[in-house]
C-alpha cells in the first residue's frame, strides 16, 4: 500500500537533486574585502575559493527559493555559525577514511542529504530568495568562516564537472 523506504529515499532524492543550488541573502561569503552577505555580492567581486585563490565572480542569479532550507549547526562541516542553506546546495566534504574506496579525497553532497547528521535538519527557510554567485569557472567557496559551497560556473550544466557528487550510500560511509 505504502511505499517501501528505499523507494521514498530515492523519490525524495530526485526531487532534492531539481532543488536550486543557491545561497539564503545572509549566508556570509569570505571576499577580498571580509567577509560579505551573499546578497551583497555583484559582478566583480572577488572571492576566496579553496585552490587558495581569488576569483571574481561573473553574475548573481537570483531564484525563487523551495521554501524549506537546510540548518547547519555551528561546529558542523566547518560552519562556525548556525547556517542555512537550499536543500540543493552542494558543501565539499573531506572523504576521511573512506577516501580508498571512493577513491577521492573530497566529493560535494547536497545539503539536503546531510538531514539527521551531526545535529542537521529541515525547517522553513528563513527567504524565499536565494543568490547564485557564478564565476567564470566552476568553484567552491568558503563560507560560514569554514563551510565549503560549491558556486557553479558559466558552463555548469546539470551537475558539477570537476568534483563528484556522493550518493547517500557513499555519504553515509563518509560520515560513518
């Protein structure tokens, strides 16, 4: 009569894989200047990326958010502070000890997928409004002081080209 779990698992995962992968207005991005509101970036600014450097970013798309968002607590995959983020916005995670059979040392998983880890959960997303940072190419920026979100490039598509993305299988064996 009812679904079986796996079934709703991966229903509920195509659905977070069509979620936007944007930013709340007050999730705090690390830029030339400090640390600045997403809602603050424009064409041009200068942003911190993990390969350790600055890149300017080529636009702000802005997108009607789903309405529900991902709580990450403080002291959680490098957030110092309670951050929101869109069930579909991708964070870079260290494979740790499951870095042999993945066979990468980092990988992006969708925030929605971190839901029941380490103190992560879904409630009302505090916008309705989300802001996209697109660079000239595809990179993962460090914000929260710590949290490493992935900002697409002008010719991301779909999925991100250069890091692959964990299944909830291959995350769970990462958090393990």
């Amino acid at each position: 009569m009812f679904p079986d779990r796996a079934t709703r698992c991966a229903a509920a995962a195509a659905v977070t894989a069509l979620v936007p992968c944007g930013l709340m207005p007050d999730t705090l991005i690390d830029t030339a200047e400090g640390w600045r509101p997403a809602s603050a970036l424009v064409r041009g600014t200068e942003v911190h990326t993990v390969d350790g450097g600055l890149r300017s970013v080529a636009a702000v798309r802005q997108l009607a958010g789903p309405g529900d968002a991902i709580r990450i607590p403080g002291g959680s995959f490098g957030a110092d502070d309670e951050t929101w983020l869109s069930p579909g916005q991708m964070i870079l995670l260290d494979t740790g000890a499951a870095m042999g059979r993945l066979n990468v040392p980092v990988a992006l998983v969708r925030a929605g997928h971190l839901v029941g880890h380490r103190g992560v959960r879904r409630g009302r997303a505090p916008s309705d409004l989300l802001f996209q940072p697109v660079l000239q190419e595809e990179e993962v920026l460090f914000a929260s002081t710590g949290l490493r979100l992935f900002a697409p490039g002008q010719t991301t598509d779909l999925e991100p080209q250069s890091y692959p993305v964990l299944t909830h299988e291959e995350l769970r064996e990462v958090l393990r």
